[in-house]
C-alpha cells in the first residue's frame, strides 16, 4: 500500500485502464487564502496541478480527441489546469487535485450515450388518450350553469 506522500505524487490512475505517469503532471505551490492561522502567511498549501492534454502519450488518438472536445472551454493551450487550496495542509490538497483531475478526465473520455430511438405511441394508447379527454370535457360540460 503506498503513502500518502507515494500517492499525492506518483502516477494518476485515470481509469482502470488508462495510467497517466508522473512525469506529465506539473505541480505549482503557493500560499493559499483561507483557514490555517498563522500559518497560512508561510506555508505553500495551495496546490496547482496541470496536465498538457494535448501533448500527452498516455492517451489513444481517439480518447484524446473526445478529452479534448469535452474540456475545450477549460483548456489554455491544450493544458488542463486544476486549483486546490480548500485544505490547511499541502499534502490534501495535492490529493484533491488528483482526485478532482482523475474524475474530470474520466468523464471527458467516457463514451457518448446510446442514442434514444423515437418510438410513437400505440393505436390503443392514443385511442384511451382521446377518451379519457371525451369523458373530462363531458364533466366538465355537466357543471356548467344550463343557459337562460
């Protein structure tokens, strides 16, 4: 079972299949804002993670090119950048980076749905529909003052 330390900075399991290595994640520390007293003014807890989609080999062509259409808006320059300061220690908040990266990219390289088949509805269906429509406006009728 590897550290916290291992975790926070080793290779991020994106999915069961897909390992994206250490060496493509860049990690950037500054002081973050927020809870930690004291501290906060000298320690470098907030954490930067950015992973260059565009340039990456640990993606197939066509898992790279859904990433990369889903994410379009949240990239600059083909990078995918992710922010975590909501920890007082550097160490969560590294962890949270990878977790909020390793979701983001399974959910952009995930299949498009099946597509819907248009169905109408049955001869019986729409025969029941316009009865039961009949039978409302007949109630309704009946509660009306008879006219003068």
């Amino acid at each position: 079972m590897p550290s916290d330390e291992e975790a926070a900075s080793g290779p991020l399991r994106v999915t069961r299949a897909l390992v994206i290595p250490a060496h493509e994640l860049e990690w950037r520390f500054s002081r973050a804002s927020g809870p930690g007293g004291q501290g906060v003014n000298t320690a470098d807890s907030r954490a930067q993670l950015s992973f260059d989609l565009a340039a990456s080999a640990a993606l197939p062509p066509e898992l790279k090119a859904r990433a990369l259409a889903r994410l379009a808006p949240r990239l600059a320059q083909g990078r995918l950048t992710i922010d975590a300061a909501q920890f007082r220690s550097q160490l969560r908040n590294r962890q949270a980076a990878r977790e909020r990266l390793a979701a983001l990219l399974a959910e952009a390289i995930a299949p498009p749905p099946r597509q819907r088949r248009a169905t109408k509805p049955s001869k019986g269906a729409v025969a029941r529909r316009l009865e039961d429509k009949t039978r409302r406006s007949q109630v309704k009728r009946l509660r009306r003052l008879p006219p003068e």
